[in-house]
C-alpha cells in the first residue's frame, strides 16, 4: 500500500488540485498503549506494519511520538509508544481533513 494512502487530494469548484495541509488529531496516552524499542533498522513504516499490519499508518506511530520525520531508521535504544485504539485515530482523522 502507498505510503500516502491517507493523504487527501483537494480540489477548487474548477476541479484543479489545491495545496492545502493534512491535518492530524492529537493522540492522548490511554492505558492499553503499548511502549517498545525498535529493532536495528526499523522506520516508522515497519512498527505500523508490525503492530497494525498496514504500514500506511506509520503516521499514527509519528504523530503519537512527535517524531517530525519519519524517513530515517529509529533509534533501537529509544522507546516509542505505539496507540492501540486506532479506529477512533483514523475517524479523529477523517472528520480534521473532511472538510
């Protein structure tokens, strides 16, 4: 799957592509995150492929960690929160960029 899946393309009343920002909702701390430490060479891509089996939500892992650019190996020393409950992240989402 692409790496964009969840980008959205916006367009003006002409049907023209418009720049706009992508707007991602804030992920609060719950109790059922999980706290691990990526293995040597892991990206953001590979932790959400891991634990959520699609690695376009490598953004959901980012966006949880404050972590600005993703295109670059983790650090195995650094441990990273990786939410559970995202269903209720993907519809936060949803309704940010809907508009």
């Amino acid at each position: 799957m692409n790496r964009y899946a969840f980008s959205i393309i916006k367009k003006n009343k002409d049907g023209k592509r418009v720049l706009s920002s992508t707007m991602y909702p804030k992920i609060p701390f719950r109790n059922g995150d999980r706290f691990v430490y990526p293995i040597e060479g892991d990206r953001l891509e590979t932790i959400a492929k891991r634990y959520y089996d699609d690695t376009t939500l490598w953004w959901i892992i980012a966006k949880a960690n404050e972590i600005r650019d993703g295109s670059y190996a983790l650090n195995p020393a650094k441990q990273i929160r990786v939410p559970r409950n995202i269903s209720s992240i993907i519809s936060d989402f949803e309704r940010l960029n809907s508009q």
